[in-house]
C-alpha cells in the first residue's frame, strides 16, 4: 500500500487493486494502463505456424474456405474477425453458423457434406471443433483438411484435425489460458496478417465480453483496446444495431456490450438462424444494415417475451416442488433456444443448479439447458449418470443435455440423490465486499477514478462497497411490472439516489427496519448533461427489529406472505377464527411469554392492553419481524372518554328515579339520555367501582350518602384512559413511534 501511496494513488484504488492480487507499482501500471504491446506472439499458440501456413497454400492455389463457426455472439465476432483477415489477404471464403435446431452445436457432418460438395477445401472451424470427432473424421476421409480454433473444455482425446490451435492445448505452452472463440480467432488473424487487426478490435471485445471469460491477464487488454476501438468503429452494422437499440456506442463499456450488444446478437441464435447477424457486422451498405439490426431488435423482444413468461412457469413449478437440491423443469411447449436463460433466473432465485427442459418435435427427445452454482460443477454431476444421455456436454456451470422422455423421473432421482449431499452453507451464493465507505466519501470524481480498474467482469468483478447505518428516504416500485425500487438512501447530512432492480418486493422489508446496510455499486447517472452519482444496490440487511404495518388487513393478507409467524392475542374478546391452532398463542401474564422468548416473527393480532405484560413480550422475545394486525372489539380511543355533563346526567338521573334497570332497559336508557350504549356501560363500571351504585340482579341503586370522590380515582376509569393510550400508540401512531416505543422497552430490560 505504501508504494502506491508514494506514488499518488488514492487509498481506496490502491485498497482495491491489492485486493485483485497486484503487489507492485509496476503491476499497478500494467493494470491500469493495459497496452497491445504486452499481448502474446499468436505463434506461441500450438499449430499456429502449422494452420497459417495451410491458409496461405489455399489463398494462393485458389482453393475455397469455409469458416464454420457458433450461433452465439462469440461465435459470430469469431467468424467475423477470420473473414475479413483471409480476405484481406486475398482469400475466397465463405462462412456458416449452425442452426442451433437443425445443425445443433459444433460440426455437422451434413452440414460438411454439402459444402464439401460444393467445392470446399478447407474448413476453419472458430469457437468450436475440439468435440467434433465424427465430422472431421469424415472431412478427412474426403480429402478436406480441417483447422479447429476453439477454446472450450478439451475432450480426453483430441479430434483428427490438421491443427488444433487452442490456448490449453496439452502440448503447448501458451502464456494464457482464457481466450474467448474470438480472441483465438483474433490470434490467427494476426499471426496471417502478420500484424494486429486494429479494425478488428471491436469484434474482439463484443464477443469477449459476451462470453464471460475471464477478464484479466490478455482479454483485459484485448477488451480494453476494442472498447477504444468500438466508441469509434466505422462497421455501419454497429450504428445501426445501436440506433435501433437505443445505444450509445460513443460512451461504451463493458456494460454496453454486455446488456445491450450481447443479448441482441445471442438472441438470433437461440431463435432462428444467426447468420444475418455476420452480414450486420460486415455489410457496408446502410440500408441493409438497418433492415438487419430491425430484424435483430424484433427477434430479441420475441426472445424476453419468450423469457419472462418460460420463467414464471418455471417458478411456479419450484414453488410447487418446494426445496430441492437441484431442479429438472420441464414443459413440452417451452422454446429450446431460451432454456439457459430461464435455468440462470431460477438459479439466482433458488441458489440451487437447475436443468430446464423441453421436447424436440423432430427426435422426441427431451432436449435442454443446465446453470450451478459456484460450489458445485454441473459438469461432474452429470458426468455421473452420462450413460442415460443421448448427448450431453458443457463444463462447470453450465450445461446441455438430451435423453429419452420415459427416462425423466428417473434421472431426476438420481440428480437429485448426486446433488442432495453437496448442498451445504458453503455452497450459496457470497457477495463479496471490496471495501466500507460513508456517504460522504461517494463523488463523481471518485467514481471516475473506479472506472480506471475497469473493464469488469469475470475475475475483475466491479468493486462492491458496504454503507452501514443508512435510512431509507423516499423508496418506491418503479417499471412496468413494480419489479425494481427507487429511492435514496441517507446518513445524516449526506445521502445518493438508489436503485435496486429485481427487489421490489424488498420495499416493506426496506421501510420498515431501524436503519438498513447496503451493499451495492457505484455508477454515474447522467441527465440532460447533469452528472450524478448512484448507489446500484446489490443485497441489504435491515438492523433492529422490523415492523409491518397490516392494520385494517384480513387474515388472507399473512396467508399470502412466506412467513410462517406466530399469532399472538392479548384479549379473551378477540376472535381467533381461521388462525391455525398451532400458531396461535394467548398471552395475559408474564408467565405466558417464557414459551415466546425464541420466536423471532410475531403477529400481535390485537391490542395489548397490559403494558407490563406487552413491555415484557417486546423486552423478552427475540422478534426480528412485527406485524401489527391490531384488530379491536371496542374502540376506546376514536370513542374517547364521556363528559362531565354525561356522567353528571346518569348521576342525576339514579338520584331522582332511585333505581334503573340496566340489564334490559339499557338501550331506551342510552337513547333518553342521548349517551352511547358503550360510553354509558361505562359510566355504570365507574359509578359502581367509586360506591355511588349497587347492581343487583341488573338493576342499578343509588347508594344513600356516598362518599365524595373524584372520577380519576376509579380504577374503571383510569383503565379507560389506559386503553386509550395503548389504542393511540398500536392502532394509530406511525411506526416510527411504535418503534421508538419498543427500543425503549428494549434498552430497560
């Protein structure tokens, strides 16, 4: 830390960049400013003078190449990025993207077959090749040679190829490891080039960072570069994608590429074929472009569609299910192409792997996606029980897989049974936090100076910062379905807008507590030119016990919850009905709560009317939830106490008539005098709890000679007034105040 320090770093980058593992100054500097000049010699890649040397041979015997490349946004900038380096060295190539439903991943032999027949001499296969065994055996068999570039799991033996460049190939010694399919493709393209394709860079981030690979090491610098290159591209294609899309390609970054160029280039594939999304990135023609970009706009709103509504079937069959260590959904009218994206949404939900799964109407087999988590290599569970799958590949988070539709309930059980003793604490999800800050330190300036850290992604997480102790000012439902929340957060004198997307059910749980710690990141939100800085929120914890105010509800309001509280009454007047028998408990004394002290979600069903008892409930048990149900039979405080006047008429009126009949003329007494039914029952407790009365048998005697008291000397009437005070408080006051209240009765325990 102190190197940094001396040489003008500020604490918290020189915090954070520690914390990614760089010790040095000179590491610092390679960090923060990555440069082309550190990237690798492409002919360090094993085979690379092997494959060069056989493009060149055909480029200069005129021979025909086909780069087959992958229906994913990796697979299109790969295929993208060789195309335009073998033509620009003179190169007759032709390019094919597998259809995902006819072709399905990697090589097709038919597919080989028919551009073989066509005259091909060479395949060059981009981000995939390595598992492709049978096609390239045949395309060997024909006479054609086939140059894999591919950076995915190797399998235990390796394909007949005529050379297999690939960053973790076992008889190489390439410095890094992590390439994306495009960065593969960029190296050979350098290599034939014989100097970088700066052009090219754009492609190379687009598809880097679309593929999650680690962004450290060479792909920081090759995504660092392209995003340079990509604020400024030239590609027609680009513009148009970003015009359509709303995109503002002049400020991109990573996040742009990831949430905006990524979904809509993958989106092609996972519907229909992707290969227009090649002519998008080389076309030169305007309005081609735009017609392409459209078709890719549309095709990705077709796929969210698709997504949200395969997603909340999906949940609703978790639901169902209840707990399980792994999940296998299926629905035979689910859509293929978007079953990895609707498995990550119930991983994040559930924090449990998840397989999703339809039905291919050509092969009846049941045909899907798998996600994990970070704990548990979904590769290796399924590895397993492979000998049940007609096919299944992938690697450590995700997988894909088919097998026999009577084989389900099955394979199931056997998921199910594989994954039930790896689920432990160590395996949910961790939110790792980078560093503390106050309010007071966020600036624009500050979040400016984080950006120097980035691109972020893979094994370059954007920094997360915790902010402890904040109140929660203004926080509401935002977006079409209220998914999100909007609101600032505040620390005395200081406070930042926030936004939490995905958590608007979290606004009660928000609002309610004593104060809330956050953990989020930070970003600029820019605005008709203003500049302000935002806290993204990530997770939260509330402090202090939380307070849901339900009152006014009905019971079907705590059904709807997924809470399992206890019900707690404090009066033998308040009804119990529809509250189940084992949640429910009655408390009177102090001895009654001794069997309460552990329950940490309560439900006060009515109003407690003892304070002792209701101190010592709040002091005692460890509530971390309140709900205020607060359901009364008589309302003490809106009827409020009678009036001198009142109590006077009743006095008069025993004194003059002698006795009255209480128990069946009561309701002509309260209309005679014009007094509530109530306030006049009343009025008879505290004459006959001060001796101005007897009753007997209902009927109400003057007492000949009492003694002379006043009204608040009655025990009556002094619990009235009680009543009153704690109606005010649970029935009536802002939660604040109850809350107030209640810390109060904690701090005096």
């Amino acid at each position: 830390m102190e190197v940094f320090k001396e040489n003008k770093l500020s604490p918290i980058i020189s915090e954070l960049l520690v914390k990614r593992g760089v010790a040095t100054l000179e590491e610092a500097q390679s960090f923060l400013t990555p440069t082309l000049a550190a990237t690798h010699d492409p002919f360090l890649l094993y085979d690379m003078d092997k494959a060069v040397s056989r493009i060149q041979q055909a480029i200069e015997q005129g021979e025909k190449i086909l780069i087959y490349g992958d229906y994913d946004a990796d697979g299109i900038t790969s295929t993208t990025v060789l195309k335009e380096a073998i033509e620009l060295i003179g190169g007759e190539v032709e390019y094919y993207l597998p259809d995902r439903f006819v072709d399905g991943y990697g090589p097709n032999t038919e597919v080989y077959q028919y551009y073989i027949n066509q005259g091909i001499n060479l395949i060059v296969t981009v981000d995939n090749g390595v598992s492709g065994h049978e096609a390239l055996m045949f395309a060997k068999e024909q006479g054609v040679d086939v140059i894999v570039t591919d950076h995915h799991e190797l399998p235990a033996e390796l394909p007949e190829a005529y050379a297999i460049i690939h960053p973790r190939h076992p008889l190489g010694e390439y410095p890094f490891k992590d390439l994306a399919g495009v960065g593969v493709a960029f190296k050979v393209a350098t290599a034939l080039l014989g100097e970088i394709p700066m052009e090219s860079l754009d492609l190379v981030a687009i598809g880097t960072v679309a593929d999650l690979v680690s962004l450290t090491g060479e792909n920081r610098i090759l995504v660092s570069s392209g995003l340079k290159i990509l604020k400024q591209t030239e590609r027609v294609g680009l513009h148009a994608l970003a015009e359509i899309g709303s995109l503002d390609l002049a400020n991109a970054n990573e996040e742009t590429i990831g949430f905006g160029i990524a979904p809509r280039l993958n989106a092609m594939g996972r519907l229909k074929s992707a290969m227009p999304a090649v002519e998008l990135m080389t076309t030169f023609d305007d309005e081609e472009a735009m017609c392409i970009a459209t078709d890719i706009q549309e095709t990705n709103a077709e796929r969210q569609a698709l997504v949200k509504t395969i997603t909340k079937d999906a949940l609703e069959m978790v639901d169902a299910m209840g707990e399980l260590p792994i999940y296998v959904l299926y629905k035979e009218e689910w859509h293929e192409g978007v079953l990895g994206i609707v498995a990550s949404h119930i991983v994040r939900q559930t924090q449990r792997p998840t397989i999703v799964l339809t039905k291919n109407d050509d092969t009846q087999l049941l045909k899907g996606s798998g996600r994990s988590i970070a704990n548990i290599d979904l590769f290796q569970v399924l590895s397993q029980i492979k000998e049940q799958f007609v096919s299944f590949g992938g690697h450590h988070m995700a997988a894909g897989l088919s097998f026999e539709s009577d084989k389900l309930d099955e394979i199931k059980n056997d998921l199910i049974k594989i994954v039930s003793p790896l689920i432990t604490e160590e395996t949910k999800e961790t939110l790792t936090i980078d560093a503390r800050l106050e309010l007071s330190d966020i600036s624009v300036e500050l979040i400016e100076e984080l950006t120097k850290l980035s691109p972020f992604g893979t094994d370059n997480p954007s920094p997360h910062f915790l902010f402890e102790k904040n109140q929660v000012d203004g926080m509401k439902k935002i977006g079409a379905d209220n998914n999100h929340l909007k609101g600032q957060l505040v620390q005395t004198t200081s406070q930042i807008d926030c936004i939490a997307f995905g958590k608007g059910d979290a606004i009660d749980e928000l609002v309610t507590g004593e104060s809330v710690d956050v953990v989020g990141k930070l970003s600029i939100n820019e605005w008709n030119g203003f500049r302000k800085a935002q806290l993204m929120m990530e997770d939260y914890q509330v402090s202090g016990i939380q307070i849901f105010d339900m009152r006014g509800g009905k019971n079907n309001d705590f059904a709807q919850l997924s809470i399992n509280p206890t019900y707690v009454i404090f009066n033998d007047e308040t009804s119990a009905a529809n509250i189940p028998t084992e949640c429910l408990y009655h408390v009177k004394t102090k001895e009654d709560i001794e069997a309460l002290t552990q329950i940490k979600e309560m439900v006060f069903v009515d109003c407690p009317y003892d304070l002792e008892v209701v101190s010592s409930l709040v002091s005692l048990c460890d509530i971390h939830r309140l709900y205020l149900w607060i359901n009364v039979s008589t309302e003490h405080y809106l009827s409020g106490v009678p009036t001198r006047e009142q109590f006077s008429k009743v006095f008069k009126l025993v004194q003059t008539q002698g006795s009255l009949d209480v128990r069946y003329k009561l309701t002509e007494l309260s209309n005679y005098l014009q007094i509530s039914k109530n306030h006049l029952i009343f009025i008879i407790k505290v004459f006959f709890d001060l001796g101005f009365v007897t009753i007997e048998d209902g009927l109400m005697s003057k007492v000949a000679n009492p003694s002379a008291k006043a009204l608040e000397e009655s025990d009556v009437y002094q619990a009235y007034l009680h009543k009153i005070d704690m109606e005010k408080l649970f029935l009536y006051s802002n939660v604040a105040d109850i809350r107030h209240w209640i810390s109060q009765q904690e701090e005096d325990r």
